[in-house]
C-alpha cells in the first residue's frame, strides 16, 4: 500500500500549507470584492434573490445594504481584518489538526500493517487488498476520537 509517512511528516506538512496565507487571501478577496459588489447589486441578481425570498421585507434590505457599501472602505477593511481572522484561525485549527494526526496515525498504521500482510500476485488478489483497506478505513471511522 506505500510508505505511510510518520506524523512529524504531516504535520509539517499541514502547516507549511496553511501557515502566513492570511494576507494572501485578503489581497484577493480584496482584488474580487469590487466585481462581486457590482453582480451582487445588478438588477439580474436582485430578480433572483427577489424570486427566492420574500419580496417585500428582505428585498429592499439587501438592495439598500448593497448600495450603501463604499468599495473602497470594504476592500480596506478586508485588507486590515482578514489576515488575522484568518491566520488566528488557522493557529487554533493546527492544534486539533496536530491532536487528530497522533490519535489517528496508530490506528492507520495497525490497519495498512494488516492490509500489507495480504498477497497481492494477481489483479483478484490487489482488488481485495484495496477493498480490504476501503473496509477497513470504513469501520475504523471516528475511532481516534475515543481513547485507546
């Protein structure tokens, strides 16, 4: 089935990918709120969301809220307020993330250490390996959240 990866591995792993990316998603969400303002505010849009939802209480809410947004101040205001929202987030999510990894990593190595075990000589022989592990995988789930 490979080579299964130790935790420190993911863990790293997980954190390179996700760490610093705050500004990086605020620089875009800053770039797109300008056009998502103006096709949120068209009139084709407000026929939509007319359509779905009852006309004469949330309507006129959200056609004035729209129009009374100044682009300019939402776009620094996404600039300020999402990197941190988002990098905070982001701290907190890595420890459970860490916390999942080494609850999780036993019991995914004891069950590829009995799927390594079977034969795999012929195409009936992988297929059975791979169900077996898909079974496996299936009947294990949630399993590291209660103590071993």
């Amino acid at each position: 089935m490979g080579i299964l990866k130790k935790p420190e591995w993911w863990k790293k792993k997980y954190h390179q990918n996700v760490s610093g990316k705050g500004t990086t998603l605020a620089n875009i969400l800053a770039e797109i709120f300008p056009e998502v303002l103006k096709r949120a505010s068209s009139d084709v849009a407000e026929a939509n969301f007319q359509a779905r939802i009852l006309e004469a209480i949330k309507a006129k809410r959200r056609q004035l809220a729209l129009r009374g947004v100044d682009p300019s101040l939402a776009v620094q205001i996404i600039k300020q307020v999402v990197p941190t929202i988002y990098d905070t987030a982001v701290s907190v999510k890595g420890v459970k993330y860490d916390n999942f990894v080494d609850k999780w990593y036993p019991i995914l190595r004891d069950l590829k250490a009995q799927v390594d075990a079977m034969p795999k000589r012929t195409l009936q022989e992988a297929i059975a390996k791979a169900a077996k592990m898909i079974t496996l995988l299936a009947q294990n789930k949630g399993k590291w959240r209660t103590p071993r």
